[in-house]
C-alpha cells in the first residue's frame, strides 16, 4: 500500500493511501478522541467526539479516509469545546451516576469528561425513564448508561455471524436491545468481549463487579489519550 502525505495541525506524517484518519493519527502518536470508534470494528461515525476539521469542514476522523496533502485541525480549542459538548450532553441525555457505576475509572465516557475538565453541564438534565434489564444468563444491560456507540452491535456476533445486540425504535425511544435466544449461547468470553468494546458501564458481566480497587484502574494513573502525549 503506498505511502501519502497529511499534516495534522501542523505535524507532517506518513500514512497509508485509503487509511482512515484516526487510524493514521494512532499509527504517528497522534491522539483523536474516540467512543464508537474501536480497533478492530467497522466504523460508524455515531458519536462525533472525532471530529475534526479539513478545509473549513467538520468532518468524522474515524470514517474519512486521509488524502495526499489532506490539512487537518485537531487539537484546538473550537473542536476541543465541540468535544466538550458532545460530552456534555451524552451526560444529560442519560442517568450516569459515576460514584456508584461498576465501570468508574475504566469507563471512556468519564474519562472524556475529565479531560475536557466538564464541570455543570450547559444543558439541563433530562432524567429519562430508562430500564435495567438482568433477564439474560450472562450480562446485564443498564440502559442509563447507554450511549448508543453501537459498538455492541458491530462488534458482538455469534460464530455463524448473526448480531447478539441491535437497536431498536426510532428517535429518542431507540434503545439497545439483545436477541434473548442468541443471549444464552453466549460464551464467557463473549460476555467479557461485550462488556469491555462497552465503553461506559451499560454491559456488565455477571456475577463481576468492582474488581479492579481504586487507584488501580484504567484511568486513576493516565488520562485518557495520555499515552499519545510526548
């Protein structure tokens, strides 16, 4: 695969022809913000915290391919608060309770929220009406966490290919929901697999929970996209 030129706020870096954005940013240290984006799962676009700008637009970095001489903004303080937003309200939209949430200190969502230091939301709460469901042999879905990433859907199936989760309604009634038969075919691994491509505390294992002490977790040492920071 040939090699291109782009400059991501004013770096120059080598990237892969066809290569997606966030994909050439990692491979050159560079950090873009990311929650339905996951190595490994077909992109989606769903949650905008990737946005960047080229050529004066906004455009999504995990599903627009780099091209030669491409200019990229970034890291900069119109997209930072952007972010920032985005961030702000997947907060209110839902029912996150971080003190008490199983994923605390491993969850991307909190994370997001420290590094964009959010303190009172801009928008008011909305406390929706959300449901616990603990019906399934395996995992338990908290739909008060939920930021519909669809990551569970693209990235949980079974070995003959068929999607464990899918999203359902339309709207603000969308939600996640599981195929109960598909459910109880899945192994220990795959409930570990959909626990951890969750990337808030909406998909839990069961019978595992707060297993990690405090100070030890994910992010208690290094903020997220900390590892990208010279």
């Amino acid at each position: 695969m040939s090699e291109i030129n782009i400059t991501i706020d004013g770096k120059k870096i080598k990237a892969k022809a066809g290569q997606i954005i966030v994909e050439a940013a990692r491979e050159n240290g560079v950090y873009i913000p990311t929650l339905c984006d996951y190595e490994g799962i077909k992109p989606a676009g769903t949650c905008r915290i990737c946005t960047v700008k080229i050529g004066g637009r906004n455009m999504a970095a995990c599903t627009t391919p780099v091209a030669e001489g491409m200019m990229i903004e970034n890291d900069v303080p119109e997209l930072n608060d952007f972010r920032k937003a985005i961030v702000e309200m997947l907060f209110v939209e839902g029912n996150h309770m971080c003190p008490v949430c199983e994923k605390s200190g491993n969850c991307e969502l909190q994370a997001l929220a420290y590094k964009y230091t959010m303190l009172a939301p801009r928008f008011p709460y909305l406390w929706p009406q959300r449901t616990v469901d603990a019906s399934f042999p395996k995992i338990l879905i908290d739909r008060n966490r939920c930021i519909q990433c669809l990551r569970c859907v693209r990235g949980v199936t079974t070995t003959d290919g068929k999607h464990i989760f899918g999203l359902v309604n339309r709207g603000g009634k969308a939600i996640i929901s599981i195929d109960p038969e598909l459910a109880k075919e899945m192994t220990e691994e795959m409930a570990e697999k959909a626990m951890e491509l969750c990337p808030v505390g909406a998909i839990l294992k069961k019978e595992v929970g707060y297993a990690v002490p405090i100070g030890m977790r994910k992010y208690d040492g290094k903020p997220i996209g900390s590892e990208y920071e010279k």
